[in-house]
C-alpha cells in the first residue's frame, strides 16, 4: 500500500473500485489451470488480457492473429458473459454494503463516496482495504482501489495501485502526486490524443498542466484542452451520480482506418441500429431524435441528427435515417477517404408500451413512421426478433447484412457489459 505521510483521511473520501483484468480473472478463476499463464478472452478479436499476456504488449481490441505474434504461447478462451455480469453485480453489491453513495461506470468499476461511512465502518482506507478482503474472500477476484478527494484522482490512483494494490493521496500531496505521472493516465488521454501532446513535448499531467492554454485549444479544441488543463490541477468538481436517468441508446463502433464506401457504411450502421433498437424495445422506449457522428482519421468529427415526428424504436427506420445522416455529413466533407469510427444513438426518449397505429392521410415520410402501414410491419418483425432470441439466445436471428458480414466483431454480450 502507498501511502503519503500526513494523510488526512476524513478529507479524501472519494474511492475508485477496479476489479483487475475482469474477464481474463474470472476465467482464471473458473479454470484454475490458467493461473500464471498467458492468456486472452475472445475470438477473432481479444475482448481482454491476463497480466501475463499483457507483458508481450496484448491488449483489448487487438487481433487474435496479432496477439498471436506477440505472445505465440497465448492461451485463448472464449467469454463466459453470464459469469461476468453475475461477478460484477456481487462486487458492487459489496461495495454497497459499506455506503450507498455508489455510482457503477461500467461492469467492473465504480466510485464510491464514503465520508458518511466513517463513523460506522473507520477512515477511507480501512473501509478499501475491507471492500478488497471480501471481494478476494467471497468472489476470488482482485480488486485495487485508489482513493483520493476528486473522482479523477481516485482513477488514476487505482490505476498506479494496479494490480491488486491500494493507493490513497492525501489532499496537501494531491499535485506531488499527480504531476509527475504520464499523461496517458489521464481519463480521456487515448493513444492518438498522447501522440498529438508528445508533438509538443507534453509526456507527463505535470507539462500538460504548465502548457498555455491557448496551445491546447489548438491542438484539442477548446472542450478538449480546457477538459484536461482542469484535471491537470486536480480541477474536478464532479459528484457521486446514483441515478442519472438515461435521456439516450447509443452504440458505436471504432473502424481503425477504412476507407469510405456505401457498402462498409450501410453494414456497419445497420448493427449499430440492431443494437440501439434492441436495447430501446428492450426498455419499452422509443425515441424522437437520431443522431449520428463520423470521426475522420485526423481526430475531426462531424455530427448531425433529425428529429422525426414519431418516437421510433423500429432497426430499419433508425438505420434509415442513420445512413442518410451519415451519407450528408460525408458529402459535407468530400475530402475525406478514410474514416475511424461510426456512432449513432436515439434521444428525445418516450415510453412505448404499445405500437400507436396512425391514419393513412397523406402521411409524409410514411416509411420512418412507425405508425403507418410499412412502419407498423416493420415493429411486428423486430419484436418477433425479439421473442424468438429472448428464446434462443440473440446470435440465433438477426438481419442478414448484419449476421453474414459480422464474423470477427465483438460479441454483443460484451459490448453490452461495457456499455453499460
């Protein structure tokens, strides 16, 4: 544990939870003959490594043919998504038993504020090192917390922490700390925003926070760079959300660097709209606004939405009017060749509990009604694809242009737990 002399406890109360390599742990955990060893979950794509792995440079995302090159004594496993929303509930359930200011960011991780707790369960640290203990005890999963006064600090001290570690920063050591770390740690520092800071010589949070402010907004832009210069200095202000009401269904999906066609444009955001469609039917929602957003390969992106006059939750109508929005942001832009990422999403959210059928008369834009004739035939067979993989299991049905171009995605049972 590290630990800074000095350390107030009752003053840093934010704690950040990170169960270590999850997937790869619980598979570990389920299969004790893969302890030690070099191993990856997924197929086709790895979904997540073990620690053992991770040392020949394999990470998520990352082609199994590549992840092979690296580390040819690489064990793969396929995911067992059942287990890890099973696991990941416990652990937070754990976590709720020392303070219900508990706000869950993904499967695996969560912040926690516990300065109503001390009284009862002791400072900070005991109440982490006493999350750890039971996490490992009744679940025989690691997990490393960082604790710290700001959400962001606990991140990135969980993250130093890694793996199986605790760490607290204590508020008057908060930039002592903080400042000579890479900048990569940082909550929104990906691999092409490290390289663009690195061009100006920015390697470390501490650069980052004596750069000018006017030279990141050139870099970044101005959300951006006035984003990272605040939590450069420990600037964050946010609280614990317990429950943030889900105002939009999103999904996106990260190309890497494709070149634009109408085929590669129309598959990929017919998945995207499987994914949103289902999961608002799933919620008995529909939407009024879709939205979609094109990242170039620069970093640039473009977004455009439309609102429709109907709430919709229909897969065609939503990648209907998805690929259209995309097709003008393109056209708006013809210079551009390559793309990295398509997203869509659907706000504006209502309740659907039942399909409100409308009066042939004139209707404009009859097909993105949900409502009309076309429209309401469309409901009927996305909610018979629901029942029957309800039943089977979701790969059982799907749109052909999804199903038969979809063989080396990520599997949407992992998709779903990141998003969520």
């Amino acid at each position: 544990m590290f630990e800074y002399p000095g350390f107030m406890a009752v003053e840093a109360t934010i704690l950040h939870a990170d169960l270590d390599s999850f997937y790869a742990s619980v598979e570990q955990l389920k299969d004790p003959s893969l302890l030690g060893k070099p191993m990856a979950v997924g197929a086709g794509v790895v979904l997540a490594a073990s620690y053992e792995a991770k040392m020949f440079g394999v990470r998520g995302g990352m082609s199994t043919r590549r992840a092979k090159e690296l580390c040819p004594r690489l064990l793969m496993v396929g995911g067992h998504f059942s287990e890890y929303q099973r696991l990941g509930d416990a652990a937070i359930d754990i976590m709720r038993d020392f303070t219900p200011l508990v706000e869950r960011i993904s499967i695996d991780e969560a912040f926690l504020d516990v300065a109503g707790s001390v009284h009862l369960f002791g400072s900070p640290t005991d109440m982490a090192v006493a999350i750890r203990a039971r996490v490992r005890e009744e679940l025989g999963l690691p997990v490393s917390v960082g604790i710290a006064r700001t959400k962001h600090l606990a991140k990135i001290a969980s993250q130093v922490a890694k793996p199986d570690g605790l760490l607290h920063v204590p508020p008057d050591r908060e930039l002592e700390f903080l400042h000579p770390l890479p900048v990569e740690l940082m909550w929104g520092v990906g691999p092409v925003t490290k390289g663009r800071l690195a061009e100006m010589g920015i390697h470390t949070i501490g650069e980052l926070a004596e750069a000018p402010g006017g030279s990141l907004d050139r870099l970044l832009g101005s959300a951006i760079g006035n984003k990272l210069g605040a939590l450069a200095w420990n600037r964050d202000p946010r609280g614990i959300e317990q429950h943030a009401s889900v105002a939009s269904v999103s999904a996106q999906s990260a190309l890497g660097r494709v070149g634009v066609s109408d085929e590669m444009i129309q598959r990929t955001i017919r998945h995207l709209a499987d994914r949103v469609a289902t999961r608002l039917r799933a919620k008995s929602k529909a939407g009024h606004t879709v939205t979609a957003k094109v990242r170039f390969v620069d970093l640039r992106s473009v977004t455009r939405s439309a609102t429709l006059p109907a709430a919709v939750s229909v897969t065609p109508i939503i990648a209907e009017v998805a690929e259209n929005l995309v097709r003008g942001a393109l056209a708006d832009h013809p210079d551009v060749r390559e793309i990295s990422l398509l997203a869509i999403g659907v706000s504006g959210l209502v309740l659907e509990s039942s399909l409100q059928l409308e009066l042939p008369l004139d209707l404009e834009g009859a097909a993105t009604r949900p409502g009309s004739e076309s429209g309401s035939s469309r409901w009927a067979l996305d909610k018979a694809v629901d029942e029957v993989r309800c039943k089977f299991g979701k790969t059982s049905i799907g749109y052909a242009s999804v199903v038969l171009n979809d063989g080396h995605a990520v599997p949407d049972e992992f998709r779903e737990l990141a998003e969520h």
